[in-house]
C-alpha cells in the first residue's frame, strides 16, 4: 500500500479553515444547524471525534457537498494514521495474503 509521507488535512482541520472560519461561524451556530450539541462539533473539530455515516450525512445537509466528502477525509485520515503508527504497521505487517485451496 502506497501511502503519501505528507499527513492528510483530518476533518477538524478542513471543518475549520475550509467551512467554519470562511463562513464565519461558530462552533455552537453549526451546532445548532446539525442538530447536535456543541461537544459534537467541538469534538469534530478538535479531531478528538471520527465523522460516521450519519454524520457526515448531516454535513453534507447542512454545508450542500456529499457525503462521500466527508466520509473520505476520515478515510484518508484514517489510512494514513495506520501506516505511520508503529503498532498497526507491526501488526499490518504479520498479515499473510491467503492462499488457493487445495482442490
């Protein structure tokens, strides 16, 4: 798996800088549009929060993109974690590929 060395924007950080602050909101204003309690969107924000399928359902609702959007910006994030943290690289790496069965 080929992985880029740069670490990928998460979702805080493009909730942020690419919608929140262009947009002049506020963290309790987005909350209240999502329906969710600030502690949700601060947590989104603080990447302390993964985007689910129903969350990123909502943003995509409430900022007009997709889901997909946001859905892959987790993934990214995601991926890209697991291969630069040693523990998941050393337990990535004692994965065996299957082989045919007998027949």
């Amino acid at each position: 798996m080929l992985m880029t060395k740069r670490k990928p924007a998460n979702v805080g950080e493009i909730l942020v800088t690419e919608f929140i602050e262009p947009l002049g909101l506020t963290q309790g204003r987005l909350a209240e549009a999502m329906g969710v309690q600030r502690k949700h969107v601060n947590e989104l924000c603080n990447n302390r929060r993964a985007v689910t399928a129903a969350t990123a359902l909502i943003l995509a609702k409430v900022f007009g993109n997709s889901a997909e959007f946001w859905l892959n910006v987790q993934r990214r994030s995601d991926l890209w974690e697991a291969m630069h943290s040693p523990r998941e690289r050393e337990r990535i790496q004692r994965a065996r590929p299957l082989k045919p069965a007998a027949t």
